[in-house]
C-alpha cells in the first residue's frame, strides 16, 4: 500500500509568551548555528556506528588484558626488571593500532559510504566540519585510553611496587633479593608520563589518522600509511648499523613513534645511565607539532576540493 | 528560488556544465532533464556547494550556498540513496542532520513517519530496499521544511508505487509554494509532475520553457490513415501537395494536415478507409530529437557488437 504523504503537523500548541497560543511555525525563522551544532552532530555520528565501539573495546581489552599478563610475568620475578608502570608499554602497543584505525576510519567511511555528501551539504562550512570531528575524536579517544591507561597503571603499581631493584642497577648488592638496597617505586611524574602522557600520545596519533584520512580519502591508504609511519622508522633504523650509518639509525630510532610511547614508560630505546633523567615530554610535543602540520594541510585539501 | 548565471564547470579539457544560465520559480515542479552524461548531476553538485564552480554562480534565495547558515531550513536535498552511512540506523542518521542545523528532535520521528519509515527507525539502512532509502534521503530533505526541494533522479529503481507515491509528493510540496526542482533522464516521467522544463544536453542549455509549450513545440503531429487502395491514395494526395511516409504495417502517415481535410479528400475521391486518426509523436521522441546532438555516448547502430 501506498503512504500517502501527509501535511507536516502544525506544531504543537505552546503557551506563547503572553499565555496565548504561539502560532509560529514549528520552524524558527532563522537559526544561526556554531560549531556547538557540529559538535553535537559529529558526536552522535561516532557513537552510532558500530566500528567505534569495536576499536575502543579491542584498545581496552588489549591494553588493560596484555598488562595484567605483564604484571603477572614480572610479579614471579624476584626482582622488578622494569620500571613499575613500564610494563604498560605492551598492550599500549598493539592498542594504539586500533585508535589509528579508529583515526582513519572516522574520516574515511564517510567517503566510502557517500555520506560525506550529505554531509558536507547539511554543513557547508567544511572547515567547521573537521574541527567537530577533531575535538569530538579527540576528546573520546584520550578518555577511552586515560581510563585504560589509568587502570594499567594501578594494577602494576599494586602488583610490583615494593619488589627489589635488580643488582642491574645495585652493584654492591648480591644475587640475593633481600639484600637489596632500593625498592622499587614509580614517581609521579611517572604515573603522569604512564597515564596522562600516555593517553595524549595516542590520542594525538589517532588525530594524525583523521588527518591522513581527510588527505587521502581512502580507508587502506590512510591506515596503511600511519602503520608506516609508526613502524617503519624504528624498522629501518635496524638495518642502519654500520659506520656511515649509524648515525642517521640512531636518529630514526630516537624520534621514532615508538620510542615516543616507549619513553613516555620511561624505557627509551637509548640507555639512559640516570633513570630519573628519561623525560617522555619532549617527543610526545614533536608528535603534537607533526598532528599539527597534518591537520593544517587536511583543512586547506578540504576546503579546496570538490567533495 | 535558485539562479543560475553562466555556470561553468569543467574537470581539465572536459567541459561538463557550460555556461548555463536559467531560473527555477517557486510554486512548480520545475524538471531538469538531460541524457545521462549531460552535466544533470554535476550542475546540482554545484547547487549544493559539494563542486566549486570553475567559473560562474549559483544563488540560492540570493545567498551562496555555502552561506547558509542552517541549509536544511532553506533546501533539501536527495542526491543519492547511498548517501549514508548504512550502518548508522535512520533515526541516527536523521538526528545527526538535525542537530547540526539546531533542528528540534522532534522533528526526527515526524519525517520518519511521513515517508512511511516510522516502523524501520531503528533499523541499519544496510538492509534497506531501493525505494526505502530513497524514502530515508527524502526524509532528509523534509527535515527543516525547507522552501526549495532538489531531487536528483528520484524514481530510479523504484517500483510502480514508490514512482506513484514520489510524483504526488512532488506536486503536493510544489501546490505548497515550494521550489520542487527534480532531475531525470526520462522525458515520459517529467511529462507526468513537471509544469516546466530545463533541459540540457553536453553541459548546454537546450530549453527553458513550460511543459506546454515543449510539448506544442517539440511534437510532430500527424494522421495515420489506412486505406485498401494505399497507390491510388497516394496519388490524390500528391495532387493535392501532400506527401504521405508509408510505415511497415501499410499505413500512412501524413504531415501538416488535419484529419478533416483527409477524410474530405477520400470522400471526394470515392476511396475506403479504414483508419483515419491525428497522432502526436511521444514526447520521448522530441526529447531525443531535442538532444540528439549534445548525446555524449551514442550507441552507433546496432549491427556491430550488439
């Protein structure tokens, strides 16, 4: 059967403000929208699909399960072999993956569906789009993973707080554990490195992948490409040993994405003699500055291009 | 009210839309129409702001599109069916649309229920048939109750009373004083719903009139007549400065003349017939005459390859 299509209802009858009835149609006459509107929409948009909740959920159960099997390992140990919160490092590895995906897939799907479309049609201020979308991916990414992060970082510091430092880093002390000196304990700033740093890192990787997407409209190339981008420098600089060499491995290494999340666990790829000295900061800003670089070139490609 | 004014979009030698210049008014269903390939797409891609114009413009009420504010309180689009995320249930989808133009939710359950996707709400499009994400993208562009509607190939893929539902939806709305501005290729649908006529072929304006006058225009009328004696017919009529076409089945066809003066003729000449009837050819076939040059793809006979 066919609907027959009706009049839209007359808005319901609101007491106007002289305690009458309104009479205005149910549409204002002229809404000027902000990026409140954007927001609110791109929000909807990220928690109504079904990737969203499947990256997040593979990012937790990664970061949080592969840590608990961390601390478990190294709990049997006799003495803590790494930094109290480091262990964390494992599970944030593979889960920064799935926030990459996340990233890409934000941007990407709405080009491969067509709803960009629609999209870009129900607001034409693109620029505006994007900036919904950054701040709405933003913003659940980095709670999402400060959680995670967070109870990562507890169940090591109730597990291993206390246990011996190795003789690694006791020379005077002997093979027996008891024996030993220093105990091992995580600072605050290594509790703000471990959880805050941490959960800024990726999230600031996840916005790099939006970024990438919005450049290269494509699902495979965007995630493709940030996979590069995090592996392939730590990977190249392996095969960078010899003399002439060397010293552009040891850069690669040392400004690699990896090493930015390792250090950040305080156990940067460089051997640092005074542990109190490894600083996770300075790379998570260079990652800031290279999201911002992308995120600058992805607004000017959206401006400019047809949809 | 949407203007065109010397619209021009071209991707690197190809032009696509050239120098197109018309008006679509109010209160009509206006009907764009154009072999596929003619720039029908192209040109409302413009309208909406999703291609920047090589050169030219195109206003809506006065203003660029990409000026409005809250555009699905101005205009509606339905571009495609596929222009959503089909994962994403309607009700989703529609909210999303809503929020990003201050539009009341309440306004969510309202459309869904006047394109008859009331019971589906919650359902992924994924599984959607043809017509009903057809229904969803025309919710869409209810959304705001907009005074300009755009649809762009709206009945295609659609069954019998999907095409039924969407025709008497586009007259209501324009009977409404709105802008219904809808796309097609096929001239047999726009002769149903539209009252004017755009009509475009390689990217140029070919016609800008009322349906009626397209139609007084564009379609050759004739009298098909058949008689036993079909040669000693031919013959009265050569006298009198007629020249008749046979066709296959025997008959003739005759130009400018009326069926009076034929069947006069016959009289006067003591000639049998068994058929004498006016025709006007299809509007189908005017519209192909009409563009028959600006055809981009034509299929060259049907001997080779076919």
């Amino acid at each position: 059967m066919s609907t027959p299509y009706a009049a839209p209802q007359a808005a319901p009858a609101a007491p106007g403000p002289h305690g009458g009835v309104d009479h205005r149609p149910a549409r204002p006459v002229e809404q000027s929208t902000h990026l409140g509107h954007a927001i609110a929409s791109e929000w909807t948009k990220i928690r109504s699909v079904r990737s969203t909740i499947w990256t997040l959920a593979v990012m937790f159960a990664l970061v949080v399960g592969i840590g608990l099997l961390t601390a478990l390992a190294l709990e049997s140990g006799p003495y803590a072999e790494l930094p109290v919160l480091g262990g964390g490092l494992f599970g944030m590895m593979l889960g920064q993956l799935a926030i990459i995906t996340l990233g890409v897939l934000t941007v990407t799907s709405e080009y491969s569906t067509g709803m960009i479309r629609t999209t870009m049609t129900v607001c034409p201020k693109r620029t505006r789009v994007l900036t919904a979308k950054a701040i709405v991916f933003f913003a659940l990414t980095f709670v999402m993973t400060l959680a995670a992060t967070s109870l990562t970082a507890l169940i090591h510091s109730a597990m291993l707080e206390g246990k011996p430092l190795s003789p690694y880093h006791d020379l005077n002390v002997g093979a027996d554990p008891s024996q030993a000196v220093e105990t091992a304990t995580a600072t605050s700033q290594q509790w703000l490195q471990a959880t805050v740093g941490v959960s800024l890192f990726v999230a600031l990787l996840g916005l790099l992948s939006l970024a990438v997407g919005t450049l290269l409209r494509s699902t495979p190339g965007g995630v493709t490409t940030m996979l590069g981008l995090v592996l392939l420098p730590f990977l190249i600089s392996l095969f960078l040993m010899t003399e002439s060499t060397r010293e552009l491995g040891d850069a690669l290494r040392e400004y690699s994405m990896l090493n930015g999340l390792s250090t950040l666990y305080h156990m940067p790829f460089e051997f640092t003699e005074d542990a109190s000295q490894v600083n996770g900061w300075p790379l998570l800003g260079l990652l800031a500055a290279v999201t911002a670089a992308a995120l600058i070139a992805a607004y000017a490609r959206i401006s400019t291009r047809d949809v | 009210m949407i203007e065109l004014d010397r619209l021009t979009k071209r991707y690197g030698t190809t032009v696509a839309v050239d120098q197109l210049t018309c008006t679509v008014q109010p209160g009509v269903v206006t009907g764009f129409l154009g072999p596929n390939g003619a720039g029908k797409s192209t040109t409302m891609r413009m309208m909406l702001g999703l291609d920047r114009p090589t050169a030219g413009d195109v206003r809506i009420d006065g203003e660029h599109y990409d000026r409005l504010r809250d555009p699905l309180n101005h205009i509606g689009a339905l571009l495609e069916a596929k222009a959503v995320h089909p994962g994403r249930t309607a009700y989703n989808h529609l909210t999303v649309l809503a929020q990003s133009n201050g539009i009341p939710q309440k306004r969510v359950p309202e459309v869904l229920d006047l394109v008859g996707l009331g019971s589906v709400a919650k359902k992924r499009p994924k599984g959607f048939s043809l017509g009903m994400g057809q229904r969803l993208g025309i919710a869409s562009a209810l959304l705001g109750d907009p005074k300009i509607l755009m649809f762009d190939e709206p009945v295609n893929g659609l069954d019998p009373e999907g095409i039924h539902w969407i025709r008497n939806l586009m007259k209501y709305l324009a009977s409404e004083g709105k802008t219904v501005f809808v796309s097609s290729h096929l001239m047999s649908e726009m002769a149903l719903t539209a009252e004017h006529l755009i009509v475009i072929g390689r990217g140029r304006l070919l016609a800008d009139t009322s349906m009626r006058e397209f139609i007084k225009e564009n379609s050759r009328s004739y009298v098909r007549l058949r008689t036993p004696e079909p040669e000693r017919m031919r013959d009265v009529l050569a006298t009198a400065g007629l020249t008749p076409v046979a066709t296959e089945d025997g008959a003739l066809e005759v130009d400018s003349v009326e069926s009076d003066r034929l069947g006069e003729l016959a009289a006067e000449h003591g000639l049998v017939l068994h058929e004498l009837s006016p025709q006007q050819a299809s509007l189908e076939e005017a519209f192909m005459q009409l563009t028959a040059e600006a055809v981009q793809y034509h299929a060259h006979g049907t001997g080779k390859g076919a």
